[in-house]
C-alpha cells in the first residue's frame, strides 16, 4: 500500500514527476462555478466544457452519481470530474455529499490512473461546498487507491 501524502499547495499544480490526475467531486445538475472548480476554470477550460456537455447529453452517456471522466489537459495532466454530490443543497437530505458515489467514483479513477501510470492529486474533495466530512472521505481514498499502490497526494490551502 501506497502512503496518502498531505502537502500544504495548490491542487492544480501538482507536485509531482510524470502523468498527473487531478480529482475533484461535481455535482450531479450540470451546475459548474463555485468552489475548487473556479480553480480549474482558471487553469483550463475543457474540464468545464466537458462536464457541461457530458450533463447536456446525459439520456445517452453514463453521467450520474458515481460516474468518473478523465479531461486530458496537458500532455502529462487529466483532470478527472468525479460526480459524487446530489444538488448542490442542504436540505432534509443532509449535505449533498454521497459517499457512496464518491466511493465508487475513486474506484473507478484507481483503474484509470492505473491504465495511465499516473498519480492521483486532489483537495480534500467532498469537504467543501459538498459538506463532507475528510474523516468519512479519507479512508474512501485509502482503500480505492492507496491500497492499490496509486500514489495519492492531498493538498491543503496555505
């Protein structure tokens, strides 16, 4: 098993050598323009494109809770939209976080970046705007991808 490395930096720069895959938990109402996504949206805009269009034509694709897709957006670097959050409120539901599609999402993302030979970067997804908890999503992380030896690195804001 591969350690989870807790960095303090910023997630869409990777602190690593060769192919990069950065994470990050959507929601599942095609609704894009808050939290770490703005982050992305600086960077790059084909993750935004994509998951928009991935959601405008989901009667024929797999999108939904639990659904991973891969955004290549430099040569060594993916940026993967991991849908693992019904709505985007809080409401008699709780908060919006599923841990479950989250759980399966990052199954998923360890076949994926295991295919690639790549490292998995990421927030603390979930924790955000989601309202999950690192204690419930850590070791989601550490079963799915640590125990398959995909080196995961977890950056925290200065």
């Amino acid at each position: 098993m591969t350690p989870l490395r807790i960095i303090k930096g910023d997630a869409t720069s990777p602190q690593a050598k060769g192919r990069k895959v950065i994470a990050h938990v959507c929601n599942d109402l095609g609704g894009w323009g808050k939290g770490f996504v703005l982050a992305i949206s600086r960077r790059w805009p084909e993750p935004e494109r994509d998951y928009r269009e991935w959601h405008r034509h989901r009667a024929g694709n797999d999108f939904g809770l639990g659904a991973t897709r891969l955004v290549r957006v430099a040569p060594d670097v993916w940026v993967a939209n991991m849908v693992g959050q019904r709505g985007m409120r809080r409401g008699s539901a709780g908060p919006p976080i599923r841990y479950d599609a989250v759980e399966r999402c990052l199954s998923a993302l360890a076949d994926q970046a295991d295919e690639l030979g790549a490292s998995v970067h990421m927030p603390r997804i979930g924790c955000g705007l989601a309202g999950g908890t690192w204690d419930r999503i850590e070791p989601l992380v550490v079963r799915t991808l640590c125990a398959r030896d995909v080196p995961v690195t977890v950056y925290d804001r200065d």
